[in-house]
C-alpha cells in the first residue's frame, strides 16, 4: 500500500498509466520507494534497508527535494532483487548492481526489457552473472549455444577469454568468491573436453606436445588449443599445467617432438633452466609460446630449435598445425 505521504505535490503529474520499462527521462519522478515496491513486489522497508545500508535505492530528486527511484534505479534493485532469490549474499549483490552501467542492466533485465543480448558484450555479462549466482545450468546453456554459434576461435577469443577475464577481475576486487570464479572456469573445461572428445583424432601425433610453464596454473588456454587443433585434425601430447621444467626436459630429449606449444601467463626470467635445455636440444624442434609471461627477448637457443610466438589462438593453432617451413 502506498503512504500519503509518497503522492507528494511536488511530484511531476503523469498520464494515468505507468512509464513504460525503457524509458529513463526527467519525468520518471513519481517513482517513490512506495510504488516501487508494488511494482516490483519488494517490501518497502527491503527497500529502504538495501538503500541505507548499501547504498542501492534511488538517485533524483523532484523540485521539492524527495527522493525518487528513476528506472535504471528500479533495474538495479531489480538485478539485485535476483541475485539474492539465486543465493547471493545481499552485500555481493549490491557490489555487482552498483558496478553495472546503464547497458549491463539492460542485459541483466533483458526480459523485461528487450535488448541485444547476443553479443559479445551480452554473452560475457550473462556468463559473469551466472558466475556469480554460482549457477551451473545457466553456464553450460551458455557455453554450449556459444559453441554452437560461432567457431571455436571466435568462441574463445571473443566471449570465454573477456568472460574469464572479467570474472578474474570481479574476483580480484571482491565483488565475487573464487567459487564463482572456480565454478565457471571448471564448467568451461567441461565443455572444451567434450569438444576435444567429440573431434579427437583416431591417432594422436606424439611429436606434438602442449604444456604449461612450471608453476604455471591456468591451463584452459591449453585445453582450448587442443580442442582447436583436435577440430582441424590433429591430435597432440597433453601434459597440462605446472609441468615441472626437469620433466619437460626429459620428455624433450627422450621424445624428441618436433612441435612444442609452452603457456606461461605468469613472468618468466630470462634465465630459467628451459631455455638452457633448448640450448642443448639436437634435433629440429618448433617450440611455440603464448601467453603474457614470456619475455619479450628470448634468450639464444639451439640452432635446431626455431621458436616462434603466438598472441592468440589463431596463431597458435596455425603454427603448430602448418609449422614454418613445411609444405602443407
């Protein structure tokens, strides 16, 4: 029930029925916090609590100095209203609401308000907010139409990689919980194995290796190579993350590949043992390095070892798959 107190006269006078959802001008005054709650089905006093103690309520002021919610106000108690009913804690709900811009909220209330949510700005808030509501289906629906939609490059470079990126972010600041971060990251890994799973070559080529730096962590750019590389045909060695540098060595001498993909997001010295391994390496060998944390001079290698970087997945997929000098 509305107070007599939120029909103020200072209240700009409107048409009978209510503004409609899309519209955001300076005459969406009327908006108490009383008819905002019948709107949205949010009691008043929910209301005024989110707005004293987390500072999501409404932001104009009519002529004689009330407080009205404008609709990008209701959006975000609306987004914040929903990641609470999925489990998230007021207080990280309200950090996320308060972080999106006025586009991020269209996305997030899409349903009521019909925007463009198939790009790639669309796909990577949907997959943040699902993170954050730590909501499994919502990921893997995402995931798989992504898959679906578009190639595996255009998938990772344009929507997983920002998506992951973005979700890093958030956690670093806070505004979500490494199981959201974690949640999304292994439910990806989920999807790109049954991608590999699905193109796997019937025989894999043994002197093709991926592998992550020692220490290194983060390996779902490894995997989304394999599943790239599994999709044009060819099948590799997969030895995953933190491969400690003595037993890449030793799968270097003693397997002799002739192609070598090493991820490294964390920075690398100059002077770490693998490079003096590859000083010593006797047979022809590509090596192919991606990632962040490799050194922008690589120091001296063996002459029978050509290495060659790669800035994305593209690069890195033609590289290994038409290596420098071959006749394919």
């Amino acid at each position: 029930m509305t107070s007599g107190t939120d029909r103020n006269p200072d209240a700009v006078v409107r048409p009978a029925s209510e503004p409609t959802a899309d519209t955001t001008t300076s005459t969406d005054l009327d908006w108490s916090v009383g008819r905002v709650a019948d709107r949205l089905g949010i009691p008043t006093a929910t209301l005024r609590t989110w707005d004293r103690r987390y500072g999501v309520g409404p932001s104009q002021r009519t002529a004689g100095g009330h407080r009205r919610y404008s609709e990008e106000d209701i959006r975000r108690v609306r987004v914040m209203s929903r990641f609470i009913d999925k489990g998230v804690p007021a207080q990280s709900a309200a950090r996320v609401a308060s972080a999106m811009d006025t586009t991020r909220l269209q996305i997030e209330t899409a349903e009521d308000h019909p925007v463009d949510v198939g790009g790639d700005r669309g796909r990577v808030a949907a997959i943040t907010s699902a993170a954050l509501a730590l909501d499994p289906e919502s990921l893997s629906r995402l995931y798989q139409s992504t898959l679906r939609e578009r190639d595996l490059v255009s998938a990772w470079t344009d929507v997983f990689a920002p998506a992951m990126r973005e979700i890093g972010e958030q956690w670093g600041s806070g505004t979500l919980g490494v199981e959201s971060e974690h949640l999304a990251s292994e439910m990806l890994v989920t999807e790109l194995r049954a991608v590999i799973a699905a193109s796997r070559p019937q025989r894999v080529h043994q002197d093709v290796i991926l592998a992550s730096a020692d220490e290194e962590q983060h390996y779902l750019p490894l995997l989304a190579l394999q599943a790239e590389l599994a999709r044009q045909g060819l099948g590799v060695s997969y030895l995953g993350p933190r491969m400690p540098t003595h037993a890449l060595s030793s799968v270097m001498r003693t397997r002799r590949p002739d192609r070598v993909f090493l991820w490294a997001s964390l920075s690398r010295a100059s002077n770490e043992p693998i490079w003096q391994t590859l000083n010593v390496i006797d047979h022809p060998m590509l090596l192919v390095i991606g990632g962040p944390g490799w050194p922008d001079n690589t120091p001296p290698v063996s002459p029978h070892v050509t290495v060659a970087r790669a800035n994305d997945l593209a690069t890195a997929a033609s590289l290994l798959v038409h290596p420098p000098g071959s006749r394919s």
